[in-house]
C-alpha cells in the first residue's frame, strides 16, 4: 500500500513540475499575531485559487513542520511533558527531555507528511484552508470553519469529505507507536492525542478565518490577497 502510494506521489510530481514553473502561486506568509504561521490559508474569499502542484505540497508541509514558531511550540511541549514525567514518559532529566523535543516534532512532523504531503496528493486533496469570508455572518463562518475538519476541496474545486486530513491525522498518532515509551503506547494516549490535534485544527481554523477582520479592525492593516 505504501508503495503505491509512493509511486503515486513521485508520479503526479512528474506531471506537475512543468505546471510549477510557469507559475508558483504563493503561500500565505503573512502571520497571525505576528507569529503564527498561516501559510495554508487562501485569505481571499473571492480569489479563484490555483490547484497546488504536488511539490507545493509536500512544500507546505515541509514549512510548517520546520517553522521556528512550531519548533519552539514543540520546545515548550516538550518542558511541560518534562513536568512530573507526563505523557510521553522518558523519565527524568536532560536526555529524557531531547527525546520529549524529538518526539513532539516527530508528532507534528508525520501528521504533516501524512496529511498536506502523502493523502492529499494521492488523494488530489486541497491542505489549505478556504476562508469564507466577512460576506457571511459570524455564526455560520464558525460552523464553516469547524466543518472544515471533515470537508475539504479536492483540486478540480469540488468539496469532499476531508480524508487527507483525517487519516493523516490519524496515521501520524499512529506512527509515535514507533518512538514513543512502552508505557505510553496505549488507547488513552492516543486518544488524547486524537482529541487535541481535533482542537487545534478547529483552533487554528478559526483564527484563520477570523484574524483578516482583526487585522482590520483593531490594526488597520489589509492582508495581501491570496
């Protein structure tokens, strides 16, 4: 399965690469407090976005996972993991706390490689995030934005269920099986890792979709479109 995946992928990477060089539409580098990365986001309701190529792909995720604001989220994890030897439990002291930073990359980093890199483009899955935009109200942007966790745009423009997201979620917490401690392999792990990836997509939806209007507001200032 893996193989077929992978041969998928190197592929579709093939037919796209001409398609990437003549135009390279661009990630959203603007951040959200002026530090949250936000590169999967199209800010612009009202922009026919351009399919990414498969490189652009495995770029995003490439880029999220090596952005110095979530290398040191995964820094400050990891101290609070250190605490009283939570979840993952390496034990005490510094060696035990480089496998805590290691392994709270290593989580991040696979559900990234899974998700915005392997399933979305085996799958011809959009991994951004298409805001909808201040043209609705508030209420029915959160129900989006939360929707947005199961539905997702295919690259032909259509919706569809959100299986790279999903899976690639799940393949992710599935894969610290590998790193993770013997007495932190178990149902109750995983399942609180299950829950808080769930939050923070609909967390990071949400800023997504609400942070252009902030932007406006309090600070005056127009993201680019994109």
């Amino acid at each position: 399965m893996i193989a077929v995946m992978f041969i998928a992928v190197c592929r579709s990477a093939a037919q796209d690469s001409a398609v990437e060089s003549a135009a390279l539409p661009a990630f959203n580098e603007e951040r959200i407090l002026g530090v949250i990365p936000d590169y999967q986001t199209v800010t612009d309701p009202g922009h026919t976005a351009r399919p990414l190529t498969v490189r652009q792909k495995w770029t995003l995720a490439l880029k999220e996972t090596v952005d110095p604001f979530n290398v040191l989220n995964a820094a400050l994890g990891a101290s609070f993991s250190q605490a009283g030897n939570q979840t993952p439990k390496y034990g005490e002291g510094g060696a035990a706390y480089g496998k805590r930073f290691g392994a709270a990359l290593a989580d991040f980093g696979t559900q990234n490689f899974f998700s915005a890199g392997v399933l979305a483009s085996v799958l011809h899955q959009d991994p951004r995030y298409f805001r909808k935009g201040p043209g609705t109200g508030i209420p029915r942007r959160i129900l989006y934005s939360v929707s947005r966790l199961v539905v997702t745009r295919q690259d032909s423009g259509r919706s569809a269920f959100n299986a790279s997201g999903i899976f690639g979620m799940m393949l992710g917490i599935g894969a610290s099986n590998l790193y993770y401690p013997s007495a932190s392999v178990h149902g109750g792990v995983m399942c609180g890792r299950l829950e808080t990836s769930l939050f923070g997509g609909v967390s990071g939806n949400l800023l997504s979709e609400f942070w252009p209007d902030l932007q406006r507001k309090f600070f005056h200032k127009h993201p680019p479109k994109l």
